[in-house]
C-alpha cells in the first residue's frame, strides 16, 4: 500500500527550510533551463553507441562541461563491445504473384550478425510467441521466422505492454535457431504506429546453435508484410545486415562530484547512461536522464546549496548492450572506502514527473514516503517499491536504489528508433525532472 503523509508529519525540524529550498531548486531550473541547452550541445553530436567515434566525442564534451562547471571530473575506464551497423539494411519481396519488388523497411537488432554480402532469400513463417514457433517447429528450418506480436496497448503501463513483447527480440534469434531457421525478423516493440523501425540489444548467441541474422521491421510493413502473408503464404523475402562486431575497445564512464560539506566519503549517486542507439540522437534515452543528473550538481551550486554528502553525477557507458560501465562502476564501488547511502537513476525519458520507485528496506522506504509533502511541489506524486535502474543496480550495500519515473505515454514512441531526438523533449518536463531528482537528492543527502 502506497503511504502518504501530511506536512506536520516529517520528522526532521527544518520542514520550512526544505521547502524554501524546493522553491528555489524548481524556480531555478524552470527559468533558467540550463539543462535543456547542453542537451541541445550533446544532441548536435549526434548518436552514441559505445565504441564509437561519436561515443568518444560525447565524453569528451561531457568532461569538458562538467569541469567547467567548477566540478571534480574523472573519467572511469571500460572495456565495451563494439558492434557496428554498417551499410543500410535492405530487404525486400523477391518472389510472390502480387508482392513483388516490395521494399520493407528492417533494422538490424544490436549484437546481430550480419549477412553474406548476397544476403538471405527465404520462405517466411509468422508467429505469434515462442509457443507457437514450438507447435510448428517443422515449418521453420530454412526460413525466416517473423515475430508479430505487438506492444499490447491495453496497458495503461507501457513499460508492462513492452516487457510482455520484448522478448522476441532479446530471444527470438536463439529461439528460431533451435528449428533450423536462417532468419528472424520481428514486428517494432513500439507504441507509435509508424514505419520507424526500432532497434535494441538481442541477448548473446548461444554457441551450441548457428548464429542467425536478426531485424526488426517498422510497424506498418510488418502489418504489410502479416497480410501479404495470407494471400501469399510462399512469398519469398530477402533480407541483407552488414552488421558485425570487432573487438572491445576502451570507453569511459564520465563522473563528477560535488563534495559533501559534512560526510564527504558518503556518496548520493544521481546518473544515467551516456551511450545511445545509432538512430536519432539519443535524446530521451538517454541524454536526457544524463544531463538532469548533471544538472542537480549545478543546481545545487549557482544557487550556493551545500549538502552534507558527496553528490556524485555519473554518466554510465554501455548500458544498451553490456551494461560494462554500470558494471565497472559496481565493482568500484565495491571496493572503494568510500560509502555508497543511495543511487537515483534517471533512464525513461525526460516527460513530466510521476514518481520514484525504489528498491530498500521498509523502513528506509516509508522514510523516503515521509518526504512526499516537499518533494510533490516539483511534480513527484508517489514514491513506492518498484525496479530502479539496470545500471545503479550493480551497486551493492546502499541503503536505497531509486529510479526516477515519469509519464511514460510517449517514451515508446521513440525509444530505440531515430523518432528519438531533441525535437522530442519539452523543456519545462525536463527541467522538472531536474528538479525533482534534485530535491530528492538533497533530502537523502541531509535526512537519510
């Protein structure tokens, strides 16, 4: 049961200094938009898949910025995968009596295979699920297998509609392996009805099974390509990925701290992932959730706020496809003397706050609900149990785990696909995130 509470119920004496504080924080951030201009500046640079080039122009902008800021900047080192696009994916309806010469426009899923430069030519079996790809194993060797299923949207939570479709395309290359298909191509997990394919990472390869190309289709060509299917059950499709992946290369995370007046060893974490899909510019996810994160520790300079503990702003590399940086930063926090009280995530876009969900104890946890009447001037309703993020998730021993949740109506709109680009963020929901990310980091900094 979610607990709210009234003003006279915070324990701490300083209410009225908080919301002072509050005020000033939200005020700020509303006005000024600070945040909203270094997007743009990250946003110009283009997108970011780790192992990059334009990855590396991204940290070294963001180093720049945070140590011109006036802040204690290092940057962290990892070893990330580095898989490549390449040349544009093709595909198209090779035979068929009423589709022939069909372009269908495919995206290759992260950590792909690529083809041979004359690409693939099969039959296509629809499916809906992997237990019915099981009932009719004996249609699926020697072609591609097409996964239909779409983002359920009867689901008033669209991050629930997108865990129910996901895992055709984390698994559904593995799965389609097993029955000796060559291919796999997968309907967008995406809430927007356009032709925009969507990428995203596939789970590893299983070395006891060939490895198998993999793409995902825009939402109307894989309606097309559905009822091109039952007039044309032997339609033939060829689909060429010049994808493929070279050996890790070194990446960073980017990290800065604001020292803590008090309790400078105790560490308030605020973050997010640097790096982004090659389509866009990565502006929702997750640039967006970086430079609140950045923006905290600006706050809480320009307007001369002094918490206790070390506010510390990372911005994690490779979270889309090997969580290394978040792994890293784990492991360093494993074995540093520093102590780690809390971590904010920021990674579902830049909408209008909701909420905070969070992964502690009870107590710690009604604590945090005890804030609710300070925190809810910058927009934050609710804080409840729930998942917080998969990078601040490899820190171990804090006392709490928070993710920041916004509205998330549109976030499937864009994630993973070119849609997601600056144009796409609203600076007052942004900057109101910012804030509130902010107040909650001050709170768990003074009060935790």
């Amino acid at each position: 049961m979610l607990l709210t509470f009234s003003t006279s119920n915070i324990i701490s004496q300083e209410k009225d200094k908080y919301m002072e504080i509050t005020k000033k924080i939200v005020g700020s951030a509303l006005r000024e938009q600070k945040g909203y201009e270094w997007l743009r500046q990250l946003c110009e640079i283009g997108p970011r898949l780790s192992g990059s080039e334009n990855s590396m122009k991204a940290i070294r902008w963001a180093e720049n910025k945070m140590k011109d800021l006036g802040f204690e900047v290092w940057l962290q080192p990892v070893m990330v995968p580095n898989w490549v696009r390449g040349e544009k994916e093709e595909s198209v309806i090779v035979e068929s009596e009423f589709f022939k010469g069909k372009e269908l426009k495919i995206l290759a899923l992260g950590r792909s295979v690529g083809t041979d430069e004359k690409g693939i030519t099969a039959e296509v079996i629809e499916v809906q699920n992997f237990d019915e790809l099981k009932v009719r194993q004996n249609e699926a060797k020697g072609k591609i297998v097409f996964f239909s299923r779409a983002h359920d949207l009867g689901t008033v939570n669209t991050f629930q509609g997108y865990g129910d479709a996901v895992n055709q395309r984390s698994q559904g290359a593995t799965e389609a392996a097993k029955y000796g298909a060559v291919g796999v191509l997968i309907r967008s997990v995406t809430t927007k009805h356009d032709n925009v394919p969507h990428t995203g990472s596939m789970n590893n390869y299983v070395d006891s099974l060939p490895k198998i190309p993999a793409a995902s289709l825009g939402f109307l060509d894989a309606d097309f390509l559905s009822d091109a299917l039952k007039k044309d059950p032997n339609l033939k499709l060829k689909m060429k990925l010049n994808c493929r992946t070279l050996p890790d290369i070194l990446s960073y995370n980017v990290i800065a701290d604001l020292r803590g007046t008090e309790k400078p060893d105790e560490i308030i974490v605020v973050s997010g992932h640097f790096d982004s899909w090659d389509l866009g510019s990565g502006a929702h996810d997750d640039g967006g959730g970086c430079i609140q994160s950045l923006e905290v520790l600006d706050l809480f300079k320009r307007l001369s706020i002094k918490p206790k503990r070390t506010i510390r702003c990372i911005f994690y590399i490779n979270e889309e496809n090997g969580v290394k940086g978040g792994i890293e930063y784990g492991n360093y926090a494993d074995t540093t003397k520093e102590k780690h009280i809390a971590a904010i995530e920021s990674d579902r876009g830049v909408f209008t706050p909701e909420g905070f969900a969070v992964t502690s104890d009870s107590l710690t946890l009604i604590k945090l609900q005890n804030w609710l009447p300070i925190l809810e001037y910058a927009g934050t309703e609710w804080i409840k149990a729930g998942g917080s993020g998969v990078d601040i998730s490899q820190i171990k021993n804090t006392q709490a785990l928070i993710g920041f949740v916004p509205d998330d109506q549109r976030y499937f709109d864009l994630h993973h696909s070119a849609n997601d680009v600056f144009e796409e963020v609203h600076p007052r929901e942004m900057e109101l995130g910012a804030a509130a990310i902010a107040m909650l980091a001050y709170l768990l900094s003074e009060e935790l």
